[in-house]
C-alpha cells in the first residue's frame, strides 16, 4: 500500500513552495466543515457508484473506495479520526485519509468531480435535512400555541395599538395570531427546500467534466429533484444559504416580537403574565428579583442573525461568476444560524409551556380606556343611520363626558346619554358590555367567539 508522500496536499506537484503557516492556520475551514464529513462520504459512496456503472472506474476500484469511506465514517463516528489543518477542509481531509487506507486508488474517487461541486452538493444536502428540523420545530411551537389557545377562548384582553388600549379581545385570538405568523415562516422554509432541490454533483470545477458520468442517477440516488441547468452558476450560487439565513432572520424577528410583548405584560406595569420559576432567573443583589431572561435571550439573538445575514450578503456582493475563496465562510454563517434558530424555537416553546395567564388583571384592564367606545359608533351608524363621521364625533363627546366626571362606560345613565345626543336609546347600555363587543366582531378573521372557534378547528385539521 502506497502512501501520500510526506502527507503533502494534492496540489504540490504544482506548488513547490511549503504554505504561508499563518494562512494554513486561518485558511483552513476544517474546524468548521468537518460536521459534513457524513454528508461527504454519502454524496463520494453515490458518485463513486455511478462512475463504477458508467464504466469509468473497476468493480475492484469501487470496493476499494467503499470499504475505504466506510471505514473513515466509523473513525470519525467514533472520535479515532485525526483533522488537521494543512488538509484544508473536510473533503481533502478525508481524500487524504481515504489514500492512507487504501493507496492510489484513492486518486480514482475525485474522477469527473472538482470540490467545487462536492461542496456545494454536501452542503444542500446538510440544508435540506436542517430545514427539514426547522419546519419541524416551528411546527411544534405552533402546535403549543393552538393548546394555549384553546384553554383561553374566552379570556377577555385589551387588543392594543400604540401600547394603548384598543378594543377587547380573546386572548385565543391573539394567540392564534402567532399561528399565522410562524405559518409564514414555514412556508419561507418550505419555499426553500425547492430551491434546494437541484443537485449540483458532476458540474465539476465550473465547466463540467468530458467523463461520461450520469447525473440524474447521482439526482435520483441523493434525493435531489433534478440536476442543475448550468455548471458555471451551479459551483457559484449561494442564494440557498442568503434564503435560509434570511428566512431564520425573519423567524428569529417574530420570535422577538413575540418575547418583547411577554416581558411587557409580565413587567409589574401590566402584571398581564407570570413566569414558571422554570423560565426565570434572578439578582446577584436583589433578593426580591425574578428576571425573564430567557425572553430577553430570544430578543437579543435576532441581531446574530441580522448580523449573519449581512455578513452573507456583503461576501457575495463583489464576487464575479464563478467560485471564489470568499464563498468558503457560508458554513459558519449557516451552521451558526442554524444552530441559534434550532435553540430559540426550543426555548420559545418551552417558554410557551411555562406561562401563566392572568386572566383577572386581563379582564380589569380591558375595563379601563372605552375598549368599546368603536363598537358605540358601529352602534349609532347601525340605529340611527348617521355617518360614521358624525357618529364618531358624537362617541368622542360621551369619552369626553366620561373623563371630566370620573365613569367608566358601564357607570353611565341613558338620561346621561341623551343628554348628548336625544335620540339615542336605552338599548345603547347593552354595546358598552365586552363580551358582546368581542362577539359581535364576526368578520372572518375576527375574534368573535364562533370565529376563532372555526379557526382551532382548523388549525388542528391543519397540524395534525
């Protein structure tokens, strides 16, 4: 058995000169890469197939090979594999190990292929089984949602703009509102397993290859959808890794969103929401203190992914076609993406598991600042057949009332009323009550009761 000549790097019989030893040491991505090492001996066992079918290689040579890849994957399943730096990156790390085992005809393996195409295709194919988890996840906090949901049909809150009081709502609906928003971030994932799907293995360094190879075999045998149309955009493309990055940016946002409105209604301001000891940390000082710190955690990741997302962004900007150095940082930037939006939606949901309703307070404040006061001009424009304008004008005058003499709307007197406006009647005490409000919003998509009922009867057909 032969072995590499003083463990040099492929390209030394062109190089003569011993590499820059700072730039072996930052040059090297093999620190990062290595975690495709499944990935690249998947993707080398199926091209060193079609080449052995295409009669390019010998039954003999792909036995080698195999026994050769097999036997590396145990190594380094079982931590007995060596990384080093001068190999530069996981596929020339297991080349080169691949020639230790077996000999020359390790050279036979990279025959039709260039790592340009090696890659690119290890790296979809890690993206589509990570996205594959992301959906998952996100599945399943929505999956929470819907069980928060439908134990608060008929909590009564303040829906609010600008912070203020707004008008009532079932909490259910509020919470439903989140369905929909990580609905969104599903649909991004799945648009992008599309993308995804074309297989870039045999483009070879950016022209392809005069080896008679068979890439709709190395499709079909990786799960790809087809094979991509045009070599030279194939070893150059990272809009799959900017897609992913800025989807998981965009899920990372809500996220955010989402921990931003809980630390608000768990502050003592609003005492809308209490924590389990489970999710809530304290004060070095304050004896006193319980701190949501995992919801300021979630907050505070979206700038990592912002900051990824540009950082990705900036590197491709100024790369003409075809493959560059440059484009060796998109796995950190994706691994670390990955890896925080992996994290966040699992503590998001087990935020969500952790959270208790203060429903008492919810419905106090939905009592306070006229929630009802559109649902009195809705009224008057119904009854009375006066425009909107008018009848917002003439609502803006009993708040007014209210205020300067210290009533809510449930403490006011029809004789009050008509004193305002003489034609208005009795029955307008009924608009004032909170449950009638929210029922009464029966516009789909609204929070009336029979609405958001429909809505958990869908979202469960939906999610089962």
């Amino acid at each position: 058995m032969t072995k590499n000549k003083n463990n040099q790097s492929v390209w030394s019989s062109r190089i003569k000169k011993n590499k820059s030893t700072l730039f072996e040491k930052i040059g090297s991505s093999i620190n990062i890469d290595k975690r495709l090492y499944k990935e690249d001996i998947n993707c080398s066992l199926t091209h060193v197939d079609m080449l052995f079918r295409q009669k390019i290689i010998s039954f003999k040579v792909k036995n080698k090979i195999f026994f050769g890849l097999n036997k590396i994957k145990n190594e380094i399943t079982k931590k007995k594999f060596i990384f080093k730096n001068r190999d530069e990156d996981i596929h020339m790390s297991i080349e080169r190990r691949l020639h230790e085992i077996i000999g020359d005809d390790a050279g036979f393996i990279h025959s039709g292929r260039s790592r340009n195409d090696q890659v690119v295709t290890d790296l979809k194919v890690w993206m589509k089984e990570s996205t594959n988890q992301i959906i998952s996840y996100l599945r399943s906090n929505q999956k929470t949602i819907l069980q928060l949901s439908e134990k608060n049909i008929y909590t009564i809150m303040p829906g609010f703009t600008h912070l203020k009081n707004a008008q009532p709502i079932s909490l259910c609906h509020y919470l439903l509102a989140y369905i929909e928003i990580f609905e969104r971030d599903k649909k991004r994932f799945e648009y992008n397993l599309k993308n995804l799907n074309e297989n870039p293995l045999g483009v070879a360094a950016l022209s392809g290859t005069s080896f008679n190879i068979d890439r709709n075999y190395t499709t079909k045998k990786l799960n790809f959808s087809k094979p991509t149309n045009n070599s030279i955009d194939t070893v150059s493309d990272r809009d799959f890794v900017v897609d992913f990055i800025y989807a998981s940016s965009m899920c990372s946002m809500h996220i955010s969103r989402l921990s931003e409105e809980l630390i608000i209604w768990n502050s003592d301001g609003f005492k809308l929401v209490k924590l389990n000891d489970r999710i809530v940390t304290g004060s070095s000082i304050m004896p006193q203190k319980k701190n949501p710190d995992p919801l300021e955690y979630l907050r505070g990741q979206t700038g990592i992914f912002y900051g990824n997302l540009v950082s990705m962004l900036t590197i491709l900007k100024g790369l003409p076609l075809s493959y560059f150095k440059d484009l060796q940082d998109d796995k950190k930037l994706i691994f670390e993406t990955f890896d925080n939006l992996k994290n966040c939606l699992l503590l998001t949901n087990e935020v969500l598991k952790n959270i208790i309703f203060n429903k008492k307070n919810m419905l106090e404040l939905a009592e306070k600042g006229f929630l009802t006061a559109t649902d009195l001009a809705d009224y008057i424009v119904k009854k009375h057949n006066y425009p909107f304008r008018k009848s917002y004008n003439l609502t803006a005058k009993i708040v007014n009332f209210c205020e300067k003499n210290n009533k809510s709307f449930k403490d006011l007197k029809i004789n009050e009323i008509k004193k305002i406006d003489s034609q208005l009647e009795n029955d307008i005490l009924k608009v004032f009550d909170l449950n009638n409000s929210i029922s009464s919003k029966k516009s789909f998509g609204g929070t009336s009761f029979d609405n958001i009922k429909k809505m958990i009867k869908k979202y469960k057909k939906e999610l089962r």
